[in-house]
C-alpha cells in the first residue's frame, strides 16, 4: 500500500503525537490542524484524501478527528500507518485524562481545574470559531447549493444538538444529483453506494467492566459525528441508566473534555475512571475507540481505490460541505454552554480577533494566556 510519500511513518507518528498532546479545541480545531499542517503548509496530503477522509469519517461512526487521523495514516503506510497514527492521537490524551480523573477522586472534585480553565473554555470557543471559520472559506467556497447544504447542516445541529447521519448522507445525494449528472438520469445504467452498518448484540452480565465495555463499544459504533455528539448518548446511559454518575459528576467530565487536548471523547477514558478506577479508563477507551479504528480502516481501502469517480466524488463533497456545516453547528452548542457570561464572551471573541489577525499565533499561548485571566477573574477580582 506504500506509495510514493514525502514524509516517513516516523514523521507522521510524531506529528500525531504532538496534535494529541497539544491540540485544544475538539474536533473543528483539530480537523482543521491536520487541513493546515498537512495539506496546506507540508503538503504530505492531497486536498482530495483529506476530503476523502473527512468524509469517510462523516459516514463512519465514532470520533470524527481520530477517525481522520487513522485514515490520513492509512493513505500512505496503510493499516500499520494507521493504527500507528490511532495510537500516537489518543494516547497522550487518555494518559492526561485519567491523571485528571485521579486528582478528581482525590480532592473530591475539580475547583482550581474549573477556575484555571474558566478562561481556558471560553479561548477554547474562539480556537474553534476560527477552525471552522478556515473550514468552510475552504470547502464551501462561493457555490450556492454548497451554502444551502451547509446552513441546513448547521441549524439542524444546532437545533438538534446532534449530528443527524440522513441529513448528511441526503446532502451527498443532492450534490451528487446536481453536480454530476448520474448515469441513470441519462439514456443508460447507473452506479451503486453500498452503506455499511454493524451489528452489536446486547450481552447481560453483573461484571460492572463488562457492563461499561458494552455501554461504550455501544457508544462508539453508534453515535456518528464529532466527539459533542456523543455526549447526550453518554448523559443518557452513565447517568440516567446506571447511574455511575451523579449529574455534576457528568458535567464534571464535558468540562475534562474540553479542557484537555486530543479528542473530546477521550473522556470517556475520565467517566470510565470514575465508574472502576485505571482498568474502568482503560476498558471505556478500547471500547470506544476499537470500532472508529475498524470503521475506518476496513472500508479505507474501497474508498481510495473509488473515490476518483465523479459520481462518488460529487457525493463525497456533498458530505464533507454537511459535516463542515455540522462542525459550525457544533461550535454554537459549545458556545452556548460555555459563554455563561460577559468575561466568558470578552475572552472568546478577544481569541477570534488574535487569531484572525495573527495567523501564527500558536493555540498553546492563547490557551495559557487565557489560564491565566480566568484564574483572576475567580479568584483575585
């Protein structure tokens, strides 16, 4: 599967691990990371098997940005590449998640992370604000019906709160119908898209690991889209279901997520922590994160070898224009939880002004700047 690449499996490994450990601001900041540094500036990816995989990464349940990386690692060093690349993104993550987890449960909760991240949260909207701001100028260009497919996916999420997988598979359809001309709608025979979708049998046991791999394996082969579409899926099953968590403890672990870099759904790795300690963190990532990685790597090679075709390309573009539209969305559902008030609102819009006009401006630097100012806002003004 090796084709020619101007970059080693090394380099890759290594710049995933370093997304993983520095990467603030969920998935439209780090899909919009990897559009940046691989596409645009190395130009390691083709802007076609970026798109390719942003919309296999759409179709395929799981975390969207983990998704993306294992099939970035896959264009070139296959499944190697690709579990490689899996392993390097979250493992930094998980390990500082389940750190947080055990200081958690140490001092009976989170009340200097909350205050040193009270900044931190509202920069974080600002980071993604303008990721997803790059994404569409990108992808949705000045085309209408593209404008159209993406407001629609936009105020559906927003509304919704939730990625909806017809809305998106509906605006590759019509994209596909109106940009390329499908065969069937001429005098001759047409093409078909084959979708794929698992099955998991429920299987009861007493085992409370057990009961949190079926949960969260659940939780990764079902739920499409970023890592805050999951969150109602796990509101609903880890505390209104079991029970493992009370509701603070819940909003406890969003706030983790958001405050770690990585993939948001690496806390999950926090939720399993509470729930049954170090094993209880390890058995909620596996579970989480197995089926993205097999959702994507099984169909991968289909998808390169098929995503030239015009009919399949004006599809997948009819996509990626729904899942940036749902990225956008996603940054209004965060902003409304996370901008309570006007210093949280100063600090974000202060971050889209920085970054928009310094195009530089490393994240890491907003992120420890805006640390800083929320810890005096809580606790010195």
């Amino acid at each position: 599967m090796k084709l020619q690449a101007s970059y080693s499996r090394n380099d890759l490994v290594r710049y995933f691990a370093r997304l993983g450990t520095l990467g603030f601001g969920g998935p439209p900041a780090l899909v919009s990371a990897m559009h940046r540094d691989l596409v645009v500036e190395r130009k390691w990816i083709t802007e076609d098997e970026y798109r390719e995989g942003m919309a296999l990464a759409q179709l395929a349940p799981g975390p969207l940005a983990a998704q993306l990386a294992i099939y970035l690692g896959y264009v070139h060093y296959g499944v190697l590449g690709a579990t490689l690349v899996g392993v390097a993104f979250v493992l930094p993550s998980f390990i500082m998640v389940v750190a947080l987890g055990w200081a958690y449960q140490q001092f009976g909760g989170l009340p200097w992370i909350q205050a040193l991240f009270y900044g931190i949260g509202a920069a974080v909207i600002g980071i993604i604000t303008i990721g997803a701001y790059k994404l569409t100028t990108k992808t949705v260009g000045k085309d209408q019906l593209s404008w159209v497919l993406f407001l629609v996916s936009t105020i559906a999420t927003a509304i919704t709160e939730s990625e909806l997988l017809w809305l998106v598979l509906l605006s590759g359809v019509i994209y596909w119908l109106v940009k390329a001309k499908p065969q069937f709608m001429r005098p001759s025979a047409g093409n078909s898209i084959i979708p794929f979708l698992p099955q998991l049998q429920d299987i009861p046991t007493d085992s409370t690991l057990w009961k949190l791999a079926i949960f969260f394996v659940k939780a990764g082969t079902f739920v499409f889209g970023s890592g805050l579409a999951i969150v109602p899926f796990l509101y609903g099953g880890v505390v209104k279901e079991y029970g493992w968590l009370t509701e603070q403890q819940f909003l406890d672990a969003v706030a983790v997520a958001m405050i770690t870099p990585g993939p948001v759904v690496i806390t999950v790795a926090f939720i399993g922590y509470l729930v049954a300690g170090f094993p209880g963190a390890c058995v909620a990532a596996l579970a989480t994160f197995l089926p993205c990685y097999l959702l994507t790597v099984l169909p991968a090679p289909y998808f390169k070898r098929w995503g030239k075709n015009p009919n399949i390309k004006a599809f997948v573009d009819g996509i990626t224009i729904a899942a940036v539209g749902a990225i956008a969305g996603a940054v209004i559902i965060l902003a409304r939880r996370q901008l309570i008030d006007i210093p949280a609102l100063v600090i974000a819009l202060v971050t889209v002004g920085l970054l928009y006009r310094f195009k530089k401006l490393p994240d890491l630097s907003i992120i420890g700047a805006a640390a800083v100012v929320g810890l005096l806002l809580r606790y010195i003004m």
